[in-house]
C-alpha cells in the first residue's frame, strides 16, 4: 500500500497545492511501481488548520483537491490500473467549521445541541481537567468565560473532539462509511483509532506506566464501535477493509483492534520508531507477530509517514536505544546521510520482506530526506505554534514531491503554475527526482522496483509465517517458505553469505567473496 499525502503528491491545477487531477495524472506511476493500493489522505471539505484532519463536511471533497466528479474518476481509473483506493476517516474530531459544532456554540450551554462534543465547567481559570493537547497546550478551550464552559480537543483548537456515547455521532459515522462504500471506496485508514472513546465523568490523568486504563486513550468501549463498521464492511460482496491508526502501548494492546469481528489491520508503529539496531529489531518482529497470530491477523509494516520524520533522516543518526518519531527527536544528534541512504534501502527490504502488509510513505521511493531547515514563516503544522517553536513539527516530511527538471517545482506542479509550491523543495532534490532516478538503475527508485515486483512474484513473499536462522552477530536472518531467505546486515562489518544460497535482490552490489557489507539487506534463493 502506498500513503499519497494529497497536498504534496502532484498539482494538477498549478495552485502549488496537490490536488485530485494531479493525482489521476500521476496513477501510472504508482500501478508501474508495484504497488496494489494507495491511501489518501483526507481529501474532504476542510479549513485545513491541520492538512484536512479537521472535516468540516464528510461528504464533500475540498475545492483545493477538486470535485466529487474529480474523485469518482479517480476511483475508476484507479480500479481500471487494478489499484484498490483507501480513504481517510476521522472519527475522532471535526473541524470546529462543521455544523455541528457551530450548531453547539450557538444554542449555548445546557442544549442537547451540544451533546456531540465533550462541553465541560471548568473552575475559576481553570480547564476542567489536566488533558493535554497532542500538539502542545491544553487540550480545552474555553467558549464562554462568564459561566466557565470549555470544550475538549485532543489535538488543535480547531479540532473539536465527539463526544462517542451521543447515539447520532455513531449513526452518522455508519452512514459516512456506507456513503464512500457505495461510491466504490475500497476500504478506510481510521484516524486516531484509539481514542474514540473517553472515560466517562472524563477523570485527571494519572499514572499509566503500561498505557492501560488511560482515560482517554485505548479505551476498552471503543471495540464496540469497531464491531459495527466491520459487520457494515462485511455487507458489501466486494471486500472492504479497515487499517487503524492506533498508537497503543503494546502489540498485544494493538492486536485486540484486529480480533476477527474487528478492524482488519493496523500500523504497526513500533516497527517505524525502532532504532536500526539488530536485537530491538528482531524484538519488535517477534512481538508483532505473537500478537497477531493470537488474533489471526496479517501484521502491516511501516517505516514512514506523514507524521514521522523521514527513515534517510531516522537512520542517518547515530541509533540510540529509544525509539524516534519526529524531527524534534534528532535535531540534536549528527547526521550522516550516506548512511541514512544505505540504511534505508536495507530497512524497506526488510520491511517487504516480513509476512503481511506493507505500507509506503510517498517519497521514501525516491529516499527524500526530511526537510530539517524550512523556514520558520512556512510551516503549517500547528505543532509549530502550539509548541512555542519548540518543535519544527511534521513539514519537513510533507515537502511536495520531485518529479522532473532541474528546478523547483520539479514537475510538482503544471508548467505556467500561478504559485510556488506550498512548502519550498530543496534546489537539491535535483538528483532525487522521479526521472532522474528512473534511469539510474543503482537508484533507489529501481531498488522499490525491483522489490516490489519479486514480492508480488515469490510465493514465499506476502502473508505467511517466518523462522529465524542463525546469524552472524547483529543480523538479521529468516527464511519464509518455499526457498526465500533475507539477511539484513546491521554490523559495523562485512559478512559472508551463507554457502548454497543465490541472490535474489540485495540493497546495494556485494564485496569480493560474497560479502554483504554493513548496513545492507540481501534478499536469497535459499532452495
Ligand atoms: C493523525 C494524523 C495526523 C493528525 C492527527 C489528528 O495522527 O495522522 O496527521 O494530525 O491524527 O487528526
């Protein structure tokens, strides 16, 4: 599966914004790549406070993006190429734009109107509870100082959170699904999964060491709401699936949202924030897959998203014991980014190679860096404002793609564009466009290529089981049956392949006598 970040993918009206058309224009592309479906990311009417995670109309898409004409072409084309097109739900929050809530604000305290959203008293100055917002602040804000009512946002102001236990919310979320089902969506990346549902009376945080029995997160309520959208995906003949965003504190936490008459796969977010180190690593492998076999469910792997800083920049540190996310977390270490390069191209073989899903963050298959120097007037994260400047915040992985040519736009956007685009591209990722990574085959561009087409060829890749192999120190080796082995090399040294073992694919050309050298993935012919 491949995530297109709509605003940065490709512009086809030259607004300097991503849109449906350069979407269309660009779906060639992506069935050449390899890939079997995409994700977009919410395309729906919006102010944008928070790149269209705040939805101001469900069944809209936003005039930037294009029309409802727009997306149904675009669904059919995309079925025409055999793709199969993911949208984004956000279930958890609404623009304070929609409706509803400007409906609340308006009949005022005490009104059934307001039921929708978490409206609360707060004390004196004070909030109604010690909640904190995930971009920094606290997670209320205050309508109406005078009798003290707040309202409750787990992430931007702008982000009014639902209030789940009102019957309408779940009624008009199960219409929503129904709505883009019908219209020929093939399944929902759920927002926010994990924290639908708040704990009633909405008590102070308190210590929750393990991340269970939180009062706003993972709650045990919130399994029933997946219960209904899968018996309402399971009424359509043509599959239709759900991949969660749920940011919980264990796999074994993370599994229960996929228990059979559940969501059918989720992030698997402890994969993309572990270091490049082998042993944690292998950890998390094994841990997601106890966890999900108990389940009966596929794992779905990930190294990079619109929320994360980029994996060139990730593996280009040094690679402590903790796991990273964003940008905040490395601007302090050095940076190397050959490495970073190396790295990354050994870690998505990795990736393709574990048994299950696997998602692609778009950009990684042109191995873009993180943009870690964006001025600070461009940026649009609110993570930025609402942090003090403390956190750059999750632009430098949203820069808009690099198609062709020599200068931005690069292709970005139509020649003649009225504007520049939304956030600068670096005059650097000259080298890294689409076309001039399309003729080099020592590219990563031709690694995705060549990856992707033996993973959908070798039966042994795709869904399935691993065993583990002895390996030298600090690699990693498995088999997955018939006859496909993977090493991945996470020594500061060379190895040897194994005797009797063929190359398949290897993350860059091996060393005299078969070595694999450091920071290197090779996949095998192991019959
Ligand atoms: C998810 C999205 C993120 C967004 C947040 C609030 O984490 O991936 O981009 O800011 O939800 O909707």
């Amino acid at each position: 599966m491949y995530e297109v970040y709509i605003r940065s993918f490709c512009d086809g009206d030259g607004d300097g914004v991503g849109d449906i058309a350069g979407l269309r224009s660009r779906l060639a592309y992506l069935a050449d790549l390899g890939v079997d479906a995409i994700w977009i990311t919410p395309w729906y009417e919006s102010p944008m406070r928070d790149g269209g995670y705040d939805i101001s109309d469900h069944r809209a898409i936003a005039p930037e993006f294009g029309t409802m004409g727009d997306a149904e072409a675009l669904l059919a084309e995309a079925h025409r190429l055999g793709l199969r097109v993911l949208v984004d739900l956000v279930p958890n929050h609404t623009s304070d734009r929609h409706p509803w809530f400007q409906e609340a604000l308006a009949a005022g305290p005490g009104s059934s109107d307001r039921d929708r959203y978490l409206f609360r008293r707060g004390t004196g100055d004070a909030p109604p509870n010690d909640w904190e917002s995930q971009f920094g602040g606290p997670a209320w804000t205050c309508v109406d100082s005078a009798e003290g009512w707040w309202y409750l946002h787990l992430f931007a102001p702008e982000q009014p959170d639902l209030n789940w236990a009102d019957a309408s919310v779940g009624d008009e979320f199960e219409a929503i699904l129904r709505y883009w089902f019908d219209l020929g969506v093939d399944g929902f990346r759920v927002d926010v999964a994990h924290g639908l549902v708040k704990e009633q009376d909405l008590p102070g945080l308190r210590p929750h060491g393990d991340g269970i029995d939180h009062p706003h997160w993972d709650r045990p309520e919130v399994h029933d709401i997946y219960r209904r959208w899968r018996s309402v995906a399971d009424g359509y003949v043509e599959p239709r699936v759900f991949v969660a965003e749920a940011w919980v504190s264990t796999p074994d936490r993370l599994a229960r949202y996929l228990r059979p008459d559940e969501l059918h796969t989720a992030f698997n977010f402890d994969f993309l924030t572990a270091p490049w180190l082998a042993p944690r690593l292998r950890a998390v492998i094994d841990a997601t897959l106890a966890a999900h076999a108990a389940v009966g469910a596929a794992p779905t792997w990930v190294l990079a998203c619109h929320d994360a800083a980029r994996t060139v920049s990730r593996l280009a540190r040094e690679q402590a014991d903790a796991p990273v996310r964003s940008l905040a977390d490395l601007l302090e270490r050095p940076a190397d980014f050959e490495v970073g390069q190396l790295r990354a191209r050994a870690a998505v073989l990795l990736l393709l190679a574990l048994p299950g899903g696997a998602y692609l963050y778009q950009g990684e298959e042109l191995g873009l860096p993180e943009v870690e120097d964006l001025p600070p007037d461009v940026r649009r994260d609110p993570t930025w404002e609402r942090s003090g400047h403390r956190d750059p915040g999750r632009d430098g992985c949203r820069v808009p793609l690099p198609w062709s040519g020599t200068q931005p736009p690069f292709g970005f956007s139509p020649e003649g564009a009225s504007k520049l685009p939304w956030l600068p591209q670096p005059p650097a990722w000259a080298d890294r466009t689409v076309e001039a990574l399309a003729g080099d085959p020592d590219s990563m561009l031709s690694l995705y290529h060549r990856a992707l087409r033996l993973r959908r060829d070798h039966p042994a890749l795709g869904d399935g089981t691993l065993r583990w192999l002895p390996s030298p120190p600090e690699c990693l080796f498995f088999a997955r049956d018939p006859g496909f082995g993977c090493l991945v090399n996470i020594s500061s040294y060379p190895v040897s392949l194994p005797e009797g073992t063929g190359v398949l694919l290897a993350s860059q050309s091996l060393g005299p006598d078969r070595q694999l050298a450091r920071d290197t993935a090779a996949w095998l012919d192991v019959a």
